[in-house]
C-alpha cells in the first residue's frame, strides 16, 4: 500500500481570505482546489486531510465565497478556492468570486498545481475547460478529479475515465485524470501521489514549457 510523504491529516486552517492582498506571504509551494460549486470540493478536502470538518461542507453549493487557506506543513499550504459556475447566487456576489479566483490563478506565484474537481457525470463543462487551459498556459501541473464516482456502476465508471482521459490530451500540457469518491475512499491513494509528486518538488524541477 501506498504511503504518503506528507501528513494531511495534520493539515489546519490557517485563514480566510476575500482577495489575494489578505493571503499568506507569496512563498512556498501551494496547491489549490478549484470546481463547481456542486463537485464535491469540500468533501474531497475533508478526506484527503481526515477531517470531517476542516473544509465546510453544505447542501447549498455555493457556500465557499472566500480562499480558505490551511497550512499542509512548512511552507507548503492548501488552497480552496471558491467554487464556480453555480446559478442560484446573486450576480454581484457571482462576479465577485470570479474576480478574487482569477487574480489568485493569474498573480500567485507559490501556486504550483491546480486540482480541477468535476462530477463525473458532468465533466469538462466549458468553465472547467477554460480553467485547464490557463491552467496549462500558464505552465501549472493539472490533476482532474472526477468526483462522486460511486454514483457510477464500474463500467460507466471506467468509461467516462478513458474518455476524459482522451479528452485531456488536447491540452497539451502536465495533466492528470483520475476518479475519486468521498464517500468509498476510491481514488484517495491516487490523489495522494500527485500532490506528494507536486510538493516534493523544487522550484527547478517544475515542468518545463514545450
């Protein structure tokens, strides 16, 4: 069995910030979570750290309008972003969580990988397919996680995997397609792997651009 390099059960909250200004110093190395706000985001937190309660969770997406930032260990932190795409919340409030998601994508830069949550019964929605190709443009590591896989039986299951997996190809970059279920722990070993590759790393072994 797997062991992870790092701790995540010894994750904690560090700050909630409105905008980039209210962050943590710019150092280090950082990996955010990114997805709608119906993708399961904070589950997949709460099990990748052990924490039923760390990353909150509800039954309103839509919920996580500020960049929760949680110390992993020294100088290595994990970022939720807020989530994106969901209707049902005033366009004001919509417009300004885009603007404090995209100036922490474009100015941050101790953000060294981006987990992109989907559902796996929707994924690659044109907002998740615009975030992977900033993601890439801006020479970032990529781990799309379809999330709620136990809603599948294991054949569509595989299916929809090979087909994401096909689909991430055209973009051309350092990214990563696996399945992960909160609920059935699928797919945590996985997911594990990819972020002790991800904060293991030095700031010059970082993939170089084509």
């Amino acid at each position: 069995m797997y062991k992870a390099k790092f701790n995540y059960q010894q994750t904690s909250f560090l700050t909630s910030a409105p905008d980039i200004t209210a962050l943590p110093p710019d150092t280090g190395i950082e990996v955010a979570f990114a997805g709608r706000s119906n993708a399961g985001k904070s589950s997949a937190l709460n099990t990748l750290t052990r924490q039923n309660g760390l990353a909150r969770t509800s039954k309103t997406p839509g919920r996580t309008q500020l960049i929760n930032t949680f110390r992993l260990a020294d100088e290595k932190r994990l970022i939720d972003l807020p989530g994106y795409g969901f209707a049902k919340v005033p366009l004001a409030v919509k417009e300004k969580w885009q603007k404090s998601l995209g100036e922490y994508l474009m100015k941050r830069q101790s953000l060294k990988g981006l987990v992109v949550l989907m559902d796996i019964r929707h994924p690659l929605k044109d907002l998740d397919q615009q975030l992977i190709h900033w993601a890439v443009e801006s020479q970032l590591s990529v781990l799309l996680l379809l999330t709620k896989a136990d809603k599948l039986s294991p054949g569509p299951r595989k299916k929809t995997l090979l087909e994401v997996r096909e689909a991430s190809l055209a973009f051309m970059g350092d990214v990563t397609v696996h399945t992960f279920s909160s609920l059935s722990k699928q797919g945590l070993t996985e997911l594990e792997q990819v972020l002790d590759d991800w904060y293991g790393r030095d700031a010059d072994d970082a993939p170089a651009a084509e």
